[in-house]
C-alpha cells in the first residue's frame, strides 16, 4: 500500500501544470498555443518575462523536491527508491492529466528531484556534484547557446560522477534509468535544437582556417 501512495503522491504533484498556471496568470494565454508550444519554464522566459520564467522554473523545481520529501518523511525510503518515485513524478509531469497528458518536458522537475535526493544520499557532496555538472554544462551552454542542448549533454554524466562519489549501485542504476528516461522525453526537442546550434555556433569551431 506505501508504494501505490508513493506513487499517487509522486504522479499527482508532479501532473501540477505551474508553467501553464503562469501563463494563464500572468498574460492570460495557453502556452500550449504560443512559442514553442511547450508547456514548461523555458516557454515562460521566452514568451512572458523572466520574472515570470524564474515563477514557473522554481514552482516546477518545488513540486519535484516536496513531492519526494513528503514521501520520504512517511516511508524513508532508500536514495534508490527515491529516485524511481522522483521518476513517476516527471511521468506526472510530462504526462499531465490536467494537461490532457500532454506536458513539459521535465528537467527543472528532475533538478527539484535531485537536489532533495542528494541531500538524502550524500549530504555534505552535494554541492560538489553540482560543481562537477555545472562546468561541462556551462562549456556545452557558451558553445552551443543552447540550454536543450547543454541539459542533453549532462544528463549522461550524472551517473557517472554519483557512482565515483557514493559507490552506491542501486542508486546509480536508479539514476541511469532515469537519465535515460529523460533524454527519450527530451529527444524531440533535441531534434529541433540541435541542427540550429549546430549552423549557427558550433560548426565554425570545426571549421575555422
């Protein structure tokens, strides 16, 4: 029975459409229907404010880490079983009932996941493995311009730095499962992203004279 509540609790917060709301909110429009389409944070900075993409990227970030904290207060759950709960919250996400299972694509709810997973698995490291993520992401970002791009390129190192940090295998298998998870929600948008960033930034550091 923990287990089912688990996941209700896991799905049904991270199905909360804070982008969406935004949106509606602020400059009363679908952002289903503008822009990229996409019913996330991304969508928000571009076609409402920053302020307002800060809003929904902290709200989608809260839903992620409250979720898990709100399970893990009732069952303390393992890091591994965490991160699998931390999964069915981005299904939640990317598959919002409220949305008519059509949401965002989940990488501030995986940064929320995360951050209180960390804080449960390694505690004081945390801030070391963000340090680890930041500098490959921050490269990929300034070559690319591309925040898809640079998240896709992450993603597949997460596991990597854990398991050098924790040794812990379940939770690693756990992580890679949902890294993998994530580039698949995220692979339509790779799609589109990449051959822009490719022509515009990174081809010219391939072929300069």
């Amino acid at each position: 029975m923990k287990y089912i509540i688990s996941i209700l609790i896991a799905f049904l917060m991270g199905a909360i459409p804070w982008s969406y709301i935004v949106g509606k909110a602020t400059k009363h429009i679908d952002i289903r229907k503008h822009g990229s389409k996409n019913p996330g944070a991304g969508n928000i900075f571009h076609l409402v404010s920053w302020r307002a993409g800060i809003v929904a990227l902290l709200g989608d970030m809260v839903k992620g880490y409250f979720a898990l904290y709100f399970i893990y207060r009732l069952y303390h759950f393992s890091p591994a079983l965490l991160t699998y709960f931390g999964l069915v919250a981005v299904f939640g996400h990317v598959f919002s009932p409220f949305l008519k299972f059509k949401g965002g694509k989940g990488a501030a709810i995986t940064l929320g996941d995360f951050l209180f997973i960390m804080q449960i698995a390694i505690h004081s490291k945390t801030i070391l493995i963000l340090i680890y993520l930041a500098i490959p992401w921050i490269i990929v970002l300034l070559i690319t311009h591309s925040q898809v791009v640079s998240l896709a390129a992450i993603f597949p190192l997460f596991p990597v730095f854990l398991w050098f940090i924790t040794k812990n295998t379940n939770f690693v298998i756990a992580t890679t499962v949902f890294m993998v998870m994530l580039e698949i929600f995220g692979i339509k948008s790779l799609k589109r992203e990449w051959p822009i960033a490719y022509e515009k930034y990174v081809k010219k550091y391939f072929h300069r004279s």
